[in-house]
C-alpha cells in the first residue's frame, strides 16, 4: 500500500478527543448558566446608594430560587415567561436586586419598602407606610468610608437612623432631613409592582422618581425582580488594578466576607 494513502488512525482519535472535549465545554457552560440563574449568582454594589449596609465594591451573593423563577433566571431572557414560576412574594424589608426600568437592561439594588396595595411616602426624611410613620432611631453621625470607590457622601457629618418595618425588620439609613427629595409621594404601588428605596436615602435614585435609563426606576414589575442579596460574598476598596495583582490582597475587606445583609 502506498505510504501516501494510508489512514493513520492517529487523525481520528485526536478529532473525537477534541470533539468530546469541546462537548464537556459546552456542558460546563450551560450548568454554570443554569446555576447562575437559578440557584445563585454574585453580584457587584457599584454605588453608594445602599450605604451604610452595603459599600460600593461589595460582591453580594442573590439568591435566585427565593421568589421563584421568572424570565430574568434564564440565558438572554428566553423563554419569555409571564408571571413567575413556583413563586414566593419577597418580605417587605427586603434587600433586591432586580432589573431596572424603562428598558430592564440593568441591575439595580435596593431595599423593597413597599408591596402591591401599599401607599408610600417621606416626610421630612420619615417614612409613611400606609399613613402611619415607620419608627426610627437617631444614631451616631457616621462620615464617608476610607476608600476610592466611596465618594457620594456629604463629609463627616451623615445623619445615621435607625428605621423598624412591619414585622420587626430593622437597618440603618442615612438621611438628611432637609434635603427636598427627603419629603415626596405619597405614591400608591400598584398591582404586581414594587416600591424600592435606597438605604442612603440622599443619593438613591429609586422609585420616588420617575423611571428613565440611567435614573430613577419608578414601580418596579414584580417579573423584573431576580432575587434577594443574602450576603456578602467579598469587598474590595477600589485600589486595586489588573495590571497590579500585587495590590489585589491589599484591596480586599476582609472583615466583609461573610457578612449577612441585613
């Protein structure tokens, strides 16, 4: 037999061992995504809207399963479900994470005060949950963290405040009682919406205001929620930088790791 038409069995054991590689590819893929949008998935705080609870630079771990399943869990947004599958209804109290509106192309975080039927509003920086002033406690002014990706604070004189939901749900909040954006609504949330505010109440853009890309979020579509922030997953303060992986533990708040979310 000629030396040049001899099939080597070489050739096709290494294509089939490409092959089968690339399907074990594929499989990892599709359990990650699988994973990540129905069980669990990190997520980062970009700003300081959620402060004093949550830092910019906090990895937050969303538990995807809590409220069951709708068509933010899944790859690309399809299957386009409508309403939720095996669905749960979040507690007032609530930290979220869900798709903002008017165009549902962003992740945004807050807390969920409000539920379907509820009536929303601030007055002098309190907030009126069906009429009645949710109890608050003045704390220790706090001032800004010490860190390069937390700017949006005003110095060292922060008004800290206890508030105490329904239910017994307690966290901080920073408010400046003067502040115009601190008395707004009342706001009435419709069915299968929510009303969400940022713990730092000067600086969030949330659903006091209308909703717009890049601004306010108005009510947020009960389908656009993807989960609740459970707990901190890791913190970094902002110095680090790829091209300096020697600075990368030095970013890291270790304190951080782990923490519950209140």
């Amino acid at each position: 037999m000629d030396a040049a038409t001899e099939t080597s069995p070489i050739a096709p054991r290494a294509a089939r061992e490409i092959e089968r590689g690339l399907w074990i590819l594929l499989a990892f893929a599709v359990a990650a995504m699988l994973v990540r949008g129905l069980v669990a998935m990190p997520r980062s705080v970009p700003s300081e809207s959620m402060l004093p609870g949550l830092l910019p630079g906090d990895y937050v771990l969303v538990a995807r399963w809590r409220y069951g399943w709708s068509h933010t869990s899944f790859p690309f947004g399809w299957p386009r479900l409508r309403g939720r599958l095996l669905a749960r209804a979040p507690e007032r109290g609530d930290v979220v994470v869900f798709r903002a509106p008017p165009d549902g192309r962003t992740d945004y975080i807050k807390r969920l005060v409000g539920l379907p039927g509820d009536t929303i509003a601030l007055r002098g920086g309190q907030l009126i949950l069906n009429g009645a002033p949710v109890p608050r406690v003045r704390g220790a002014d706090i001032g800004r963290p010490n860190a390069p990706n937390a700017i949006a604070l005003f110095g060292c004189c922060n008004p800290l405040y206890t508030e105490t939901l329904p239910g017994g749900r307690r966290y901080d909040v920073i408010v400046h009682d003067a502040m115009p954006q601190e008395t707004m609504g009342p706001f009435r949330v419709p069915p299968g919406h929510y009303f969400m505010l940022g713990d730092n109440r000067d600086v969030s853009l949330d659903s006091r205001f209308p909703a717009r890309p890049g601004g306010g979020i108005g009510m947020v579509p009960a389908d656009e929620v993807e989960g609740p922030a459970v707990r901190v997953l890791l913190s970094v303060d902002g110095t680090a930088r790829w091209a300096a992986p020697w600075r990368w533990l030095a970013a890291l708040r270790i304190d951080r790791t782990g923490k519950p979310i209140a």
